[in-house]
C-alpha cells in the first residue's frame, strides 16, 4: 500500500482501483479509507479525502481531494464527488450523479439516477469563483431522477424532490416539490399510502388490457 494511502483492515477492491491519485491543487495528507471498503473497478480515490467505514463504489466512480465521507455511504456507477464535499454517514447516490465542489449532503440523504449540482452562480467569472458553493441538502432528503440543484440552495431535512426539477431556491423541511422551477406541492407527511398508489396503478393497467381487447 502506498504511503499516500491509509486503508482499514478488510478492504476488497478490484485490480484496477487506483487509490491516493495526486491531485493538480494542494491536498496535504494521504487518503484516508476506512474498514470494510469495496470499491469496484475504475475507481478513482484521491489524495487528501477522509472516507468512513464500509465506503462501497459502483464501477468507474471518482472521490476528488479534500471530501470528507461518512461511514455506511455508496457511491454508484458513473457518479462524481468533486473536492470539498461533506457527505455525511449512509448516504446513497446513485448511478452518474455530479456532486459539485463545497456541496453539503446529510446523513441518510438519497440521490437518484442523473442527478446533476452546481455550485457556480455565474460560471466564467472570477468573483463567482471566489465564492463557489454548492448546496445544502439535509439528512434523509430524497432527490429524485435527473433533478438538478443549482448553487447555494438549501434543502429542508425530509423533503422529497421529484423527478426532473430543477431546484432554484430553499425548501423547508419534510415537503414535496416539483417542477421547473421546483415549488412546494404538498407535504410528505400527506402522502397517499403507497398501497393505495400501487392498487391504482394496477386497476389502471388491467383497464387498458380490457381495452385493447375490444369487444
């Protein structure tokens, strides 16, 4: 194990995993990888990051210098932790995810398929540049597929974003937001049971095979 790599007891990774790359900006400090690791094939963990107990990567996932990652998080196919990020413990992002500089996850946090955050309000000036920041999402929240969330945004404790929105402004804890802009449209709280969505799915499926049967 190179000196630029602190791994715990237990790690499984594959041949092709490349731990402790140098990074072009400063980065002091090795990687830092906790216990129980299992990081699949093309794998990219920088120098200068602190990554928890049973981190677990999808293939072809990169983790730039300077995160700091939780225990019991995943990381899969495709996606991107950019520098600077705190990810806190059991967060799951899924497949092709960009997670931007600065951006900040809360514990429990889920984000699906194609999720894409900024953290640069005005890309090519300096002074935005000076201030990048991604946003901040809190613990437990679920992003839905291809949501995207701009710079600085703050998302409450429990929301649930759905699928395609793009998120331009605050949410409050616990509500349900969509669209593009994504606006409050309800509470999670008042969620129709899943049951309910799951018979209604099914009556309306067994309703178009009656109809295309004809008479």
């Amino acid at each position: 194990m190179s000196p630029e790599v602190d791994a715990g007891p237990g790690l499984k990774a594959d041949p092709d995993v490349l731990l402790g790359y140098a990074p072009a900006r400063p980065a002091p400090g090795p990687l830092v990888l906790g216990r129980e690791a299992r990081l699949r094939s093309g794998t990219v963990l920088y120098r200068g990051s602190s990554i928890g107990a049973r981190f677990e990567t999808g293939h072809h996932v990169v983790v730039r210098e300077q995160c700091h990652i939780g225990d019991d998080v995943a990381v899969w196919t495709g996606s991107v932790i950019d520098y600077g990020c705190h990810i806190a413990d059991s967060v799951k992002i899924h497949t092709n995810c960009y997670v931007a500089q600065f951006t900040d996850i809360g514990e429990g946090a889920f984000l699906a398929p194609g999720v894409t955050i900024a953290n640069d309000l005005y890309p090519g000036s300096a002074a935005s540049q000076e201030v990048m920041s991604g946003p901040r999402i809190g613990a437990g929240a679920r992003i839905g597929v291809n949501v995207t969330i701009l710079p600085f945004v703050r998302i409450g404790a429990g929301a649930l974003v759905g699928a395609g929105a793009t998120v331009t402004r605050d949410l409050p804890d616990r509500c349900v937001a969509f669209g593009n802009p994504a606006v409050v449209r309800g509470w999670v709280d008042e969620l129709v049971d899943i049951g309910a969505r799951v018979e209604a799915a099914e009556d309306s499926a067994a309703r178009y095979r009656l109809a295309r049967r004809g008479p």
